[in-house]
C-alpha cells in the first residue's frame, strides 16, 4: 500500500549548497539519500515530498560543512501479506510473469496463476490456459494477493510473490466475466427460491 510516513534525519549541507536555501538544499539532499531505496521499516521510498530542517546546525572542526536535524515526509510503498494488489505483467518468463505493483515487480509465478494447465511461450510473451484459452500477455491487467514479501536494504530490489488462485482474482477480464456468473447464480438461486415458495403456498390452498 501507498502512504506518507514520517521520517527525521540528520543532513550534512556543504558550503557550496549553501547558496540555496536550507529547505531546498536539504530536500535535494535527502532526496539523494532516501529515494529508490529500501527500508524494512518502511518499504521502497519513492520520493521525499516535504522536509522541515532546523534553522540552527552545527559545525564540525576541519569541515566546512554545517549539519542539521531534519524531519521530513516521503512517499512509500509497503507491499503487505495478503494485500489485494492491482498491476500490470511486464515479463513473461518460462516459470511465471512479473507483475509491476507501485514502483516494483512482483512474480506471478506458473503454479499461482490457475488451475489449469498452463502454457507459457516466452518469444510470444503471452501464457496461456489449456482448457479455458485463457490468457496472461505483456500488458494484462491483473489482480492479485500478496503471499509473500521480503524487502532488501538500501537499493537491494526486494521479493514479492503473488498469486491468482482464488476466486475474483486474475486478469480483470478473468474477474469481470467470473462477477456476471455470480451474479446470474444469485438471481437463479432467487428466482428458485421464489417459485418454491409460491408452489408451498399454492399447495396449502
């Protein structure tokens, strides 16, 4: 999920950054720092979008540099288990397809896509389902739960696995045509349910 956290640090401004002023000077400088990184405290830092330093630093003796405490917002993205994600393939590989999800790519792995037998054709980019004809391609829309996670560190790329296999999930088209079953088998079932009832009552007459 995307959210604003809160962070503090400590910015080291050198003197030729002085010529700015110190929030802009330190905003470059934690953007710098933070943006595309990984923290498992967090998750993937996708950009700084405030930042709030102390108008008061501090020297060090043989550094011409001032240093400041800073707090400031960013915006990350923390994939979570078991979270329902949206997002679009991008690879086809022999074993799966990877999915973008926010600022990564997830792996949507053969196994986790649907029961059915499956095909995947690497040269064609596209997997595709033996029985149903349905089809993954670079491209899909999809949608998908989050069922495993582990973030690196620093500009590490992390893993995060995902899968299909339950019901409403899969490509949107996939989820669309399954939503019109179910809904054609409640209005059945109703439908059903109402011819009983006035059978039951016709027989008491």
């Amino acid at each position: 999920m995307f959210a604003i956290v809160h962070m503090s640090d400590v910015v080291r401004i050198p003197p030729n950054r002085l010529t700015h002023s110190l929030n802009d000077a330190a905003i470059q400088i934690l953007k710098e720092k933070y943006e595309s990184m990984i923290s498992p405290e967090v998750g993937y830092v996708i950009m700084i979008t405030d930042a709030n330093p102390s108008s008061i630093g501090k020297l060090v003796a043989g550094d011409g540099a001032t240093y400041h405490k800073v707090t400031f917002k960013a915006l990350a993205f923390y994939p979570k288990l078991q979270e329902i994600i949206e997002g679009e393939v991008v690879e086809i590989t022999d074993f799966g397809a990877f999915v973008r999800i926010g600022p990564t790519d997830a792996l949507l792995h053969l196994s986790q896509i649907t029961d059915d037998y499956l095909k995947s054709d690497v040269k064609q980019g596209v997997i595709v389902a033996n029985q149903t004809a349905r089809s993954l391609k670079i491209g899909s829309k999809i949608r998908a739960r989050i069922t495993a996670v582990s973030l690196g560190k620093g500009a590490g790329m992390g893993k995060i696995g995902i899968t299909c296999r339950q019901p409403f999930l899969g490509a949107v088209e996939w989820v669309a045509d399954e939503i019109k079953k179910a809904k054609a088998a409640g209005e059945q079932q109703q439908q059903q349910s109402a011819t009983t009832k006035e059978k039951k009552g016709g027989d008491r007459k």
